[in-house]
C-alpha cells in the first residue's frame, strides 16, 4: 500500500501530468484576461491594457509551478517551496520574457479586434 503513495509512484506521476494539463489550461485561459477587465471597466483603453498587462505575471508563474513539480518528481521534497517558485518565476521570466510579453500582446490584439468588428469570427480572422 505505501508503494502506491511513493513520490515516484505510478499514482504521483499519473497526478502531476494531470496538474501539468491543467496548469497549461490555466494559462490558455489567461489569455482571456483583457475581455474580464473590458467587461467590468467598459470597452476602454483602460479596460483593456489593464487585461493585457494583469496576464503578464502569469507565464513565469506557469513555468515555476512546472519547474517545481519537475523537481517535486525527480528529486522529492526538496524543502524551502517559496524561494524554489519564486527562484524559478524570476528564471522564468528572464529567459522567456519575450514569449510572455507576446502572449499578452496578442491577447490585447484579440481584444482591440473584439472590440472594433464586434464578437463572431471576424475579429479573430483578422489578426491570422
């Protein structure tokens, strides 16, 4: 019975690659974030840039939670969690800082688009 409960079980793998789609979920979603803030402030400038800026801290985050369940699975515990993610945020940031800023560009896209030619397809059409 212990064995099932291991960190290097079949279980805990099974579990981390379940977190690993759900945390890459949460960052698809995030993306989402300038039409939450155009819904609630109006369909503004601010509005919007207040979407596209609060999705930025969510890239490094991804990659710290993955760098931490990463490290979680080959090496188990390895203490002190705050300072591994937070570690890991600012790695993350620093080396990948253009994906995350292009990510929440394009989400501003999407949404100045949204907000010009109205929902349906054509304002997705018109970024591609």
């Amino acid at each position: 019975m212990t064995s099932w409960l291991a960190y290097d079980s079949r279980l805990s793998r099974t579990l981390l690659a379940v977190f690993w789609w759900f945390a890459t979920s949460v960052q698809l979603l995030v993306t989402a974030l300038p039409f939450a803030f155009a819904g609630q402030l109006g369909l503004t400038h601010l509005g919007l840039w207040a979407g596209a800026v609060a999705a930025l801290p969510a890239g490094p985050g991804l990659y710290a939670a993955l760098k931490c369940m990463r490290d979680f699975a080959a090496h188990g515990y390895p203490g002190a969690p705050f300072r591994t993610f937070w570690t890991a945020w600012a790695r993350g940031w620093n080396r990948l800082w253009r994906i995350w800023t292009g990510a929440a560009v394009l989400g501003l896209l999407l949404a100045y688009n949204a907000v010009l030619y109205g929902s349906g397809d054509a304002a997705f059409a018109a970024i591609c």
